[in-house]
C-alpha cells in the first residue's frame, strides 16, 4: 500500500481519523464526574442509544426495597 499510494497513505489514514473524531462527538456522551451508578441515565438520555436502551429490573426493585452495591463492588445487596 505504501509504494502504490505514496502520499494518498497519509490522506488514507487522515480519512478515517476523521471518520473517527466524528462518531466520538456525536455518538459517545461525555460521562466527566458522573458515578458508575448513574450511566444508565446517560445513556437513557442519548438521542442514538436511548433506542437501545431497556429497563433493567433488579432483584430487589420488588416489594420497595432497594439495590446496594456490595463492599468491595463485588456484587450487590438487598437492602
């Protein structure tokens, strides 16, 4: 590729950096200072992946209780 292109390697690869910078800005939200526990949320919230996006019932959504994250974050626990 290299001895056929010479030059047109480099508008090759500066192609799909850009390619690249465009799907970041537009499809990845910025998740600065925003707990693990609330990226559901984000994504939720996201023009292109709310359609993706499906409520997720956990063990202890039922009868009032609640989830709580286990010390350590090595699992969950009913709280």
């Amino acid at each position: 590729m290299l001895c056929h292109l010479k030059f047109g390697l480099f508008l090759f690869f500066a192609f799909f950096v850009v390619i690249m910078t465009v799907f970041i800005y537009f499809f990845l939200p910025e998740t600065k200072n925003i707990p693990i526990e609330e990226m559901v949320i984000v994504w939720k919230e996201h023009w292109f992946w709310s359609k993706f996006m499906t409520e997720v019932d956990y063990p202890g959504n039922r009868n009032g209780t609640g989830v709580e994250m286990a010390k350590g974050g090595a699992g969950y626990k009913i709280v």
